[in-house]
C-alpha cells in the first residue's frame, strides 16, 4: 500500500472518530448538563433563609420547603439542609449551589431520604474573593415523569 493510501485511511479514521467524539459530547452535554426540567417553581421574594424555611410552589400546586441551618449560613462550616415535599413523590433530591456574583464551579449536595417527603443533607460553602456573596440553591427532584427544579436564594458574608 502507498504512502499516500496509508495516509489517506488514516485521516479518515481520524475525521470518523472526531465526529463520532462529537456526537458523544453531545449526547452526555444534554443529558447532564442541559436543564430539561418538567416543571420549573418560580422563585419566591421576598424569602429570606437566614431567619426562616423558604417555600416554593409549582404552577400545578406540589411545593417544595427548603431550609438551611445554622441560619447565619457560615462558609466553610457544614451545613444542614432539609427539604420537604408537598404532593411530590421524588426517587432523589439534590441541591446544586450556583454562585449569582461568580462562578464558583459545581457544587451538588445529595440528599437522603429521612422519612416520607422529608429529606436532609450536608454542604459545606466554598470560600469566595468578594466579601458577600449571592447564591441560589437549585433544589431538584428526580420523579417517575422528570425532573422538577426549585430555586431558592441566600447570601453568604465572609
């Protein structure tokens, strides 16, 4: 075989694994990173976590309650996180924390299953440059139809 055909067979199996390379990265991309949310709560204000449990309702009337303790919500200290459902029945719930003022890469609190509808966990808060830092919670629960996602907002002061 020539030079040229060797060469020539080897790009080919490079371009057919670079687009194949493609399609998998997009497939894994929407599958974990793309929001497809069956219901999406709006976010309720004014609610305040650092004084009490914060309650959001979804358009068809489930609601999720979440909160956090201990209420100054201190950063590098664990945290207590509970949730409770109304008129949900989740497999999972989880809790991304997204920083608002800056990316603070991927934070994710898996939570466990207490008693029915009730759930609890632990997260510790990262540190951050700015003094104050704006936060949103994004509470997620895995059902039998999808996932439904709950956003909820805090500050943290360091």
């Amino acid at each position: 075989m020539s030079d040229t055909k060797k060469s020539s067979n080897f790009l080919t199996i490079v371009a057919l694994l670079v687009f194949a390379g493609g399609i998998a990265a997009s497939y894994l991309y929407k599958k974990f990173l793309v929001s497809n949310y069956i219901a999406e709560a709006s976010l309720q204000e004014p609610c305040d976590l650092r004084q009490d449990s914060c309650i959001n309702v979804f358009p068809n009337g489930e609601s999720v309650t979440f909160s956090l303790n201990p209420k100054d919500i201190p950063i590098l200290t664990p945290l207590s996180l509970h949730v409770e459902t109304k008129g949900i029945t989740a497999s999972s719930v989880k809790v991304d924390f997204v920083g608002l003022n800056m990316d603070m890469g991927f934070n994710r609190s898996e939570l466990k299953l207490d008693k029915p509808n009730n759930y609890s966990g632990k997260f510790t808060i990262p540190i951050c440059v700015n003094t104050r830092m704006e936060w949103e919670a994004q509470v997620k629960l895995e059902t039998e139809k999808g996932v439904m996602m709950a956003p909820f907002r805090f500050y943290t002061v360091r």
